[in-house]
C-alpha cells in the first residue's frame, strides 16, 4: 500500500473577501521545525497571491478553494517530492 502524507488547509475570508486567516498543517511530511519554515514561506507567497486570484475567479468560492488546495499542494510537492493527501476547509463570512 502506497502512503501519501497529509495536508490540512484552512483558509478563513471575511465578508468582504480579505483572507483573514490561512493555515497549512501537516504532522507526517517533514520534521517539525523544516515543516514550519516550509509551511511559513508557503503562506507567505500565498498570501500575496491570493487576492489577485479571488478578482480573477469572479469571487466564486469553490473556485477560489480549489485555487488554494492545488497551489499550496504544488508548493509542497516542489519542495520535498511528496504528493500529500491535501484536506481543505474553506470558511467565508456572510454579508
């Protein structure tokens, strides 16, 4: 049986789409400390990124989560070569 590790995404936007919280969590990919030096680069980059493509996805929430998952799921595989099973949870305040 293969095993692939885990990722866990949980991005937060509140009602006017600014991303008010984004955490990327994983226990089994890398050691603790290399895994939040990874983990913090990652939400750096993609905290930049984000709002462009939110403008761009037409603020079409499924759209903008699946833009998330796969984009910080490439980011992790770029850097240590494993394909993680990625878990998302996305949360939107209503207006």
């Amino acid at each position: 049986i293969a095993y692939n590790c885990s990722l866990f995404i949980s991005a937060y936007f509140n009602e006017n789409w600014q991303l008010e919280d984004l955490q990327i969590e994983s226990i089994d990919i890398l050691e603790e400390n290399a895994w939040n030096k990874l983990s913090e680069k990652i939400k750096q980059d993609m905290i930049k990124d984000i709002p462009n493509e939110i403008a761009k996805l037409n603020y079409k929430e499924k759209a903008i989560s699946e833009f998330i998952r796969s984009k910080i799921r490439k980011m992790v595989y770029k850097e240590t070569d494993i394909k993680p099973v990625t878990y998302m949870h996305f949360y939107k305040k209503s207006l």
